[in-house]
C-alpha cells in the first residue's frame, strides 16, 4: 500500500476530548489505496491506532497488510478509564506516560488521577505549598505546575481525558502533616484519620484546592470528590463530633455526611466542575443530585449496586469487575493456561447481570474503569503489573458484548501483548 488518506467530517477541530464525543471511525483498504474516514478528529486516531495494528511481517521480514478490507468500528462505551494512584506511591512523569502510551494504544480514553491521599500530597498548591513541603514523600516526589501541565497535553494527544481525585474526608491523611487541625481523630480500633466536617475553615480550603485543580485541568469538567470508606464507627467515636451532631439534631451518621456532602458538592457546582464520587456515600443513604456520577467498585453484589444506582437515574461507572490489585492463577492444563486464567474473569463478565431495567435505563452505565491501588505498586512494577493484563477490559469495554469467544481473544491478547513489547512500551 501506498497511500493513506484521513478524511475528518467535522469543521469544528474539537482541542480537547469530551464525554460523548464521537468516536467512530471508517477504514477501507483496496490494493494500494487507504483511507480513513471519521466524523472527529478523536475518532481519526482510534482509525490510525487500528490501521497500526494490521500490519505484520512476513516469515520473509517484509511488512504486509491484508487488502481488501473494510472496518467500521465504535466504542460501545463512552468512559473506558484506568485509575493510576500516585498518593500511596509516587509515579515518575515518565512512567505515567507510558502508561498513557499504552491506554491509546489500546483506545482507553481516561486517566482518573488519584493525586493525593492518606500517605503522599505530591501535587504543589500555588496557595497552600506546606501540603507538599510536610505532606509529601520528599521535594523530589512532587508534580509541578508544569509537570501536570505536561501530562495532560500528553494525554490530550492521545485522545485522553484526565480526571483528578481528591478523595476526602477519609483518604487525605496527608493533609494533617500541613494542617492537622483540619483532621479528627477515629478512637475506636481504626487509627485512620478524617476530615473535621465541623470546621467552617476546611471548606475554605477545599474550596481553594478544588479551584486550583479545575485550573489545572481546565478544559476537563469533571472532579473526582472521592467520599469512599468513611466509617460510621469512626465518627461516633470522637465526642467533638458527637457534640456537633447533638446541637444541630443529627440522629445518626449520615446526617454528617450528608452535611459534608452538600456544601462540598455546592463548592463543586459553584466552581464549574461536575462530580464524581465513588459509591460509598451513596450506599450511606446520602441523597446525591443526579447529575453526580457514582463510581461502583465494591465487588460484592456490585450488579445489584448497578441496578439500583442506574434505576435511581444515575450515570454509574464500573470499576468493582475490573480491579487488577487483585492477582490470581490456576493449574495450567489442557485448555486453560496459566497466561489466561486470570484475565478469563475480567472478559467472561456480563456488566448487566442479573440487571433490572429497560434499554434507556442501560445506557446511564456510561463505561467502566480498570483500577490499581498503589499499596504495592510504584515506579518500578505498575506498568507490568497494569499491562498486558488490562487489555482484556480494553476490549470489553470497546467492543459489542457478543464479542465474547474465550478462544478468540486468547489469540489476539497474545498477538498484541508481542506488539506492545515490540514497540517497547513496558
């Protein structure tokens, strides 16, 4: 083949890729002759990355593609995720663009960015500076202005969107090394740490903070707020809580919550950014507005979470099938090798089993995300910890749900794992 023509429907050259964007792109190939059509510049790359991938070499080292072909190809999610963590364990800039490399090399289109929490804040605060100076690992583990900058123009070109996480009240012990009175003691068996939802000044400063980071990532509408793993036990532990919740007639736990909850949500709204929130403070009986996005990664029963998440008129996102913390092997025999035991269990799930709810219904689970906590992951294993295994919820979540032959995507997960180590990206 000779020549290759990219053919964009748009007028509008779209600088940064959003939810719902169209995706979609056509490729035909006769004889000599390529060409690739799409209706936005997001879907000509998806376009390029297959046309990429249909090549190969020849016994006789010769570069051939097969022709006559013709693809027509759409993501059948619009949210197909990975969340990377770098407050447990920081992430050289390098490494997350690698790891960006490998999310549009097999058409992930977004990073949730879990910056800061309970042991790191490496991200630097234009306001705040002590958060990095006390709260981070050392000066040489912090993302600057620039750094941050750097990897989101890097992702944009890969037709990647970036979400950032701030995760409070319960996952930001960090925090307390900069400012510890804005942090309460649990006195039960947990040691954890949470934000003091009692103190008029810690909603000034999220406020602050949540500023920054929607400058930072300016073209991106979403903040993941986090809320996860707050636990009732803790807060009714501490009697200045307990005495907060007394004077304004809060019976139980998710009263506070949902007090936290409102005025953070309300900064959110005010600011401009839209929310995301893992399922916790839902399952809390917390009523959310339901433009607010619910993360689902609680594995136990998580399609019924879905049902009742999306029935309620929620967008959910759905990460509890496809946690990749998680590692697992069987006996290698006959028909099931040890390289493909595991990434069976991601690729043989149906997303709406056991689901309750019509068509229209289906379409608010808007995509899932492949996630790795960073307990004990850093510079040195996250890529080979997340790759080649995520590939199999890369494909899960582009393709139609009757692509779902064990046999076939053993075949090609191989072929492009080779790929991947070809072009040297882990």
């Amino acid at each position: 083949m000779s020549v290759l023509s990219i053919e964009i429907k748009s007028e509008k050259c779209e600088r940064y890729p959003t939810f719902h964007v169209d995706e979609s792109y056509n490729i035909t190939i006769e004889d000599v002759y390529g060409k690739i059509q799409a209706n936005t510049i997001w879907g000509a790359l998806h376009g390029l990355t297959t046309f990429s991938q249909l090549h190969f070499v020849t016994d006789g080292n010769q570069l051939v593609i097969n022709a006559p072909i013709t693809i027509e190809d759409e993501p059948r999610f619009p949210y197909r995720g990975i969340l990377l963590d770098t407050s447990r364990n920081f992430l050289r800039t390098s490494v997350i663009k690698k790891h960006l490399d490998m999310m549009a090399y097999n058409k992930f289109n977004v990073l949730h960015w879990r910056i800061v929490g309970d042991q790191s804040w490496p991200l630097i605060s234009k306001q705040y500076p002590t958060l990095t100076e006390k709260g981070a690992f050392s000066l040489d583990h912090v993302y600057t202005p620039g750094d941050v900058q750097d990897i989101i123009e890097y992702a944009r070109l890969r037709g990647i969107r970036i979400i950032p996480e701030l995760n409070a009240p319960g996952h930001i012990g960090a925090l307390g090394r900069a400012f510890p009175d804005f942090l309460i003691n649990c006195y039960n068996e947990s040691t954890r740490q949470i934000i003091d939802p009692t103190k008029t000044e810690i909603y000034s400063f999220i406020e602050i903070i949540l500023k920054e980071i929607k400058q930072t990532f300016e073209n991106e509408f979403y903040i993941h707020l986090g809320m996860d793993e707050v636990y009732s036990a803790c807060c009714t532990s501490n009697l200045n809580l307990e005495k907060f919740m007394n004077k304004n007639k809060m019976s139980k736990y998710t009263d506070l919550m949902r007090y936290y909850t409102s005025k953070i949500l309300d900064i959110a709204q005010n600011i401009g950014a839209k929310s995301m929130v893992w399922q916790d403070v839902w399952n809390d009986d917390v009523k959310l507005p339901l433009e607010v996005v619910i993360e689902i990664w609680k594995d136990d029963s998580w399609s019924t979470y879905l049902s009742k998440a999306i029935n309620e008129g929620y967008n959910v996102v759905l990460a509890a099938p496809f946690n990749l913390s998680m590692m697992s092997y069987r006996k290698y025999d006959k028909l099931d090798s040890v390289m493909n035991a595991e990434f069976s269990k991601w690729y043989n799930i149906d997303l709406f089993a056991n689901f309750i709810g019509d068509e229209t219904a289906r379409k608010r689970l808007i995509g899932g995300e492949a996630t790795l906590c960073g307990e004990f992951v850093d510079d040195f294993n996250s890529l080979s910890r997340f790759w080649p295994r995520a590939l199999v919820v890369a494909e899960k979540l582009w393709s139609l749900p009757d692509v779902n032959n064990m046999y076939d995507v053993t075949g090609r997960f191989h072929i492009q794992r080779c790929r991947l180590h070809n072009l040297s990206m882990y």
